[in-house]
C-alpha cells in the first residue's frame, strides 16, 4: 500500500547570522534567501518549498530575533515570533562553533510558550572539534525539552538529509500546496530586490547595511527576450547615497554586476538592470515608509 502523501509548514529561528538562509538555500538546491555575514539581513519571512513524490515541506525563513532598536526591528521580532503558531515544526538554529548565549537564552524562552515541536538544529559543526559537539548539546538540553537534537553544517550540507527525515515525523497527511517545480512562494520582483540588497551588503560596511532598502519599479520582458528591471534603492542620508553610487558610480556599477548574475540565474534569461539611489529620511521609523516598501504588520 502506497504511503500517504505528507505536508506541512516548518518554521526556522534563531538568533541574527546563524545560518537559517543558507540552511533553506542549501533544502531548496537554489539561493532564495540572500545571505550576509551582517546581522538582520533577512527582514521578511522567505518561504522555500522543499517537495519529494512522498512529501513537501514549505520552510518559512524568519527574521533574526535580536534586541530591537528601531520600527523596523520590531516588525522583525514580531513576523518571526508571530510564525511560530502557524506551524507544524519549529527548527531553532543556533550556532555552534559560537557556544551557548544570551541571545539563545533569549528565544528559548520564547519558545517554552508554544505547543509546537521544537527540533534544535545545532548549524556550523564543520567549524568545531568532535568532542565540543557533546557537552554543547547536553548544555541545551538542560535548557530546554527539545523534540529532536541535530548537528548539521547548513553550509556544507553535513546531516541534512538526516535533518529533513526527523522533520518528515512531524508532519500531517496533507495536500500538495504548491506544484513540484516550484521553490518559494515569492513573486521574482521580491526575490530579485533582496539579491540587489545582498549585494549592497557585501560591499558597504558600518551605518550603511541597515538603512537600505530596495524596490523593483518595473519588471517587463522586452521583444528581444531580454528581460529590463528598473529598481530603486533607498538610504535614510545624502552621505549614504554617496557611498552606494561609490567613486563616478563604481560602487552601483560593481551592485548592478553582481546582482545581474544572479537574477539572471533566478530567471534563466539575460536582464538589463537599471539601478537609482533616492533618499528618504529615517525610512525605518516611519509607519507610512515602511508598508510602502513592503513591511506589513500582518505579513
């Protein structure tokens, strides 16, 4: 008899930097999530969906929870808090070549709260000796009554599959909810405007991070097939736009390189990007900005 199909949402949390985008890049086989070793890089909740002929698994990458300091960071403690209801697993990824801290301390009390099971997914063992991985996990476990603990390097692909098995446990006889070719739920003017973003991020540094944000304006297939992006990137200051267009504009030019190798990956088509930076003010304290660039209280 042939076993039922299996389906369900799988939260990932965890503090800012351990991992979770590269954790579902690595799942879903394609960069969906962008990646940064700055924190809070993921503001949005990403979902990558992960199918096989016996299941589909739709992850849900939340925001860094961390030590609010803005309107902006309050949506993101909120969007990743307010996913862990809705779930049938909550992965906790903690990093583990950095050892137990107070911001670990911080989500597993948060966690102690809710119904649903929570499988500790120690990322980043590629980076640590063997006999550390021992007393690391018995120092969780003591904190916290953990559904499954599992040590992976989402980086490497180390104990994934293992990772997905434990989490197939968990999940209901359910519908197929999204077709098998499909890996996020994102429309690709969402995906394309966080890989512009990736890019600032590699190559600004401080202040600058932080106080971008990036929307595509148009997106339209032209008659040769190539596809022309036009999209905006805005900054809260004059000094910051200065640094992102970069010495007679060497800064967007090498932005808009990268990113075009990427989106053009996503889509499977050559793109004409076009890049402009506009200022606004203090964008990520200001209610009207933010729902206009996208960061809705009830997303």
């Amino acid at each position: 008899m042939k076993p039922k199909f299996k389906s369900g949402f799988v939260a990932i949390v965890g503090r800012p930097n351990v991992g979770k985008s590269t954790l579902m890049n690595q799942v879903i086989g394609q960069k969906i999530a962008i990646m940064s070793d700055k924190p809070q890089t993921t503001r949005n909740k990403i979902h990558g969906v992960y199918t096989t002929p016996e299941m589909q698994i739709v992850f849900l990458d939340t925001p860094g929870i961390h030590k609010r300091q803005s309107k902006l960071g309050d949506f993101m403690n909120q969007t990743a808090l307010n996913t862990l209801g809705e779930v049938e697993a909550v992965l906790f990824l903690a990093d583990a070549s950095e050892g137990f801290g107070g911001g670990d301390r911080f989500i597993i009390e948060r966690l102690k709260g809710i119904r649903t099971p929570v499988i500790l997914i120690l990322n980043k063992i590629d980076k640590i000796e063997p006999e550390q991985l021992l007393p690391l996990i018995e120092e969780y476990r003591k904190l916290n009554d953990f559904a499954e603990i599992i040590p992976i390097s989402a980086m490497h692909g180390n104990n994934v599959n293992t990772m997905l098995e434990q989490i197939t446990k968990y999940l209901p006889e359910g519908p197929q909810y999204y077709p098998e070719d499909q890996i996020t739920d994102h429309p690709e003017q969402f995906v394309c405007a966080e890989l512009i973003r990736e890019k600032i991020l590699l190559n600004t540094r401080e202040e600058v991070p932080h106080s971008i944000a990036v929307t595509i304006e148009d997106m339209k297939v032209e008659g040769n097939g190539v596809v022309h992006i036009s999209a905006v990137i805005f900054v809260e200051r004059d000094s910051q736009k200065g640094i992102i267009i970069g010495k007679q504009g060497a800064m967007l030019k090498e932005v808009g390189r990268l990113a075009r190798k990427d989106i053009e990956n996503l889509l499977g088509s050559k793109i004409f990007l076009e890049l402009w930076v506009k200022v606004k003010k203090d964008w990520r304290n200001q209610d009207r900005v933010l729902k206009d660039l996208g960061f809705h209280k009830n997303s």
